[in-house]
C-alpha cells in the first residue's frame, strides 16, 4: 500500500502530540491512542505509522535517548523541554529503525514540527542534534548524499 506524504506527515504530527501527553501525563499509551481516535479525525492519517511510532518509541526509549545523547551539544536529557524530547525520541526512531524513510525527510519532518510547537530556535538544534544522529544511524545513505552535493 501506498502511503501518501501527507498521511505520513499527519501521523507524525499526532504522534510527537500524543507521545508529548504520555510523558507528561504518564497516561497508558492504548488511552491516548483511544482519545486521539475519538478525538481526531484521523481518515488522513496513515494510522499504522502512528500507532507504530507511539508505541515502539516508548518501548525502545533507552536505546533511542542513548543514539542522539552524544550529539545534544553538552546538554543533559532532563534539561531538554519535553516537544525536544518527543521530536528527538520519534526522529531517532525512524532513522533508527524506517530506513524506508530517506533521513533528510526524517529531518525536514522534525524541523517542521519543532517551527510549529518547539521553543524560538529549537529547531535548529533539532536539525544540529538529527544530523548528527543520521551521520552515525545511517552513514552509507548520509555520507552517499554528501558526495553527491
């Protein structure tokens, strides 16, 4: 089946969201999955990637925290506000785990979404930290696209 990008765009905008409350509210994650179908129209959303991201990335959270944490530029975790947090935590996901997802879209994703919920300029550190990221997940299509520019 083929996904549209936009299908694809809106599961990541309602995942960042509904991992945001699961941190936050410590909500069970089938709860929020609940209210975000009873609450959304999610008839555009490619709901498989949203259910997908809102529980493998809770399940793999050590691993995914411990990918980005060397590139957070001499920051701690616990110093990162929490759309940071879920946008890193989503993003290391798929260039973790969805290589079928090119990483310059991984990272364009997350930029978009940090413009519209983050901090001034969290985006930019997003970008630095995912970068970063990709060029250690996913080397071979990172430095490929490099020599190709």
């Amino acid at each position: 089946m083929n996904v549209s990008a936009s299908a694809r765009r809106q599961a990541r905008h309602y995942a960042m969201q509904a991992l945001y409350q699961w941190q936050m509210a410590g909500s069970s994650l089938n709860a929020i999955e609940a209210e975000f179908r009873t609450d959304y129209d999610m008839a555009k959303v490619d709901l498989a990637y949203f259910q997908e991201l809102l529980h493998q990335v809770p399940a793999q959270l050590d691993a995914l925290e411990a990918a980005y944490a060397p590139h957070l530029q001499g920051r701690n975790q616990d110093e990162l506000d929490p759309i940071t947090q879920s946008l890193l935590r989503l993003s290391t996901y798929e260039l973790k785990n969805r290589i079928d997802v090119p990483y310059k879209v991984v990272i364009n994703e997350a930029v978009a979404l940090a413009k519209k919920f983050g901090a001034t300029d969290a985006h930019k550190f997003i970008n630095a930290v995912l970068d970063q990221t990709a060029a250690q997940l996913r080397a071979v299509e990172v430095q490929a696209e490099r020599g190709r520019n």
